[in-house]
C-alpha cells in the first residue's frame, strides 16, 4: 500500500494532555485483511486516577443513542519480574479520554478486561518486527467479544513493519482476528489511539482535511470526525461488532 508520510513535530495540549504527537497512517485499504498505521512518538498523558470505573467520560450521561463499546486492553511484559505498564487505571483513564473525543459520534468505551501477560508465555514476541507477529497477537488475544487494544515493547525495525516511524497497525472490518497492536512508546497516546479506532472500529479511511482525526497526520488539532463519518462508524460497528456493542 502506498505511504505518505508528513514529517513534523507538534507540542500542544489537548485534553489536558501534554506531549508531542507526530503521526502519519498508511492509506487505508477497505479489502480484507487491511491494516492501516500510525505512528505518534510519544505523546503519554498524565497519570489519572479516575473515579468512574465504567471509562465513561467525566459529566457525560449516556442517552438513548449513546453507543458503549466494550474493550480489551493487552498490555505486554518482557519479563515477570516488570511491573505492568500501562497500569489498569491508566488505561481507564486513557479511553475515559478517547471517550471525549468519539462524544462527537455519541460513542463511548467502557474498559472491561485488561492483562498484562508475559509475551513469551503466551509464544508472542515482546519485540515484534513483521506484520505477521502483529496478527499473531490478534490471533491470540481477540476474544470477538470486545474491541481490542495490544501494547508490545518497542519493535524491532528489522522487519516488514519497517522503519518509516510507524508504531500503530489496526485492521479494518471485516477481519478475523481484529485488533490494533502499538508499542510501548504509544501506549496511551489519546489522539492516535483515538485515530486508530476509527479504522478498527468503523473500518474509516483516511481524510486530507487538517481538522480530521482521520487525516494522516494526527496532532492535537486533527480532532474532528464528521456527520459521515459517525454514521459510518455506527453501521459498521452494528454489521460487523454488534458483539462489541453494551
Ligand atoms: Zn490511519
């Protein structure tokens, strides 16, 4: 698939979120399997404590057309004596954050089941270098029942995922197994992580518009998703994740 890839550096607040975001994203492609990347150096969010278990954002009150969406989050260990990173309330807090920004599609994610597995127990690669490693890791962890979300160490660039400064690949439905796989270093960047998702979760490709949070280049100002674009995602998640659906 061909790539464009923007080259810049951006430090701006989002969300009260501090950190420097840099993301490209390979075109989407709509055939099966499809993956599309995303790379965002960086760009962590300060350690929340949330009080709100459900991954709810703050002050939003579900409605009748409010969609919850249940997710899985991985987050991988090189050994067992290392601590788990991101922790679960880290990760709690991160899609409270993703939350806000899917608020304008009326979608929200509840984080239901979170792991922090030694790679080598579970015969994955704790530094992943090829495509292949990534799709192992969907094979191993998607459980058709929630979105899924795997953090890997840093990979290797000696591979196919390649050394363009991509550090995200998510499939686009339909695909078995689904998942978006990242490294360490993006582990609960919001904004790409939110970019993501919609190709994950919406199967949405990418948009030439700077306000998008579709456009290849992710910063704190490509927040934006579209009427479209939310009603794409909410039929794509009805045809193809109704499992994923609360
Ligand atoms: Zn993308």
């Amino acid at each position: 698939m061909a790539k464009a890839w923007l080259n810049g550096f951006l430090v701006v607040s989002l969300l009260a979120v501090s950190g420097a975001a840099l993301t490209g994203c390979e075109s989407a492609d709509d055939s099966n399997p499809a993956v599309s990347g995303g790379h965002a150096p960086g760009s962590t969010q300060a350690v929340g404590t949330p009080d709100n278990p459900s991954g709810l954002p703050g002050g939003a009150t579900p409605n009748g057309n409010t969609m919850v969406i249940g997710v899985k989050y991985v987050a991988l260990r090189n050994s067992a004596g290392d601590a788990p990173s991101p922790t679960q309330d880290q990760v709690v807090a991160l899609f409270q954050n993703m939350s806000q920004v899917w608020s304008q599609c009326d979608i929200q994610f509840r984080v239901e089941a979170y792991s922090s597995p030694v790679a080598s127990a579970d015969g994955q690669p704790y530094y992943p270098a090829n495509q292949s490693d990534l799709e192992a890791m969907r094979g191993k962890y998607d459980d058709h029942a929630h979105a899924l979300y795997v953090r890997s160490g840093t990979w290797n660039r000696s591979g196919d995922l390649g050394n363009d400064g991509s550090n995200g690949f998510s499939t686009i439905p339909p695909s078995n197994p689904e998942g978006t796989v990242f490294e360490q270093s993006v582990q609960t960047a919001t904004l790409l992580l939110a970019h993501e998702t919609g190709h994950l979760i919406g199967g949405l490709g990418h948009l030439s518009d700077s306000t998008s949070l579709m456009n290849h280049f992710v910063s704190p100002t490509n927040t934006q998703l579209s009427q479209w674009e939310c009603d794409d995602t909410r039929a794509a998640m009805r045809q193809y994740h109704a499992a994923w659906i609360r």
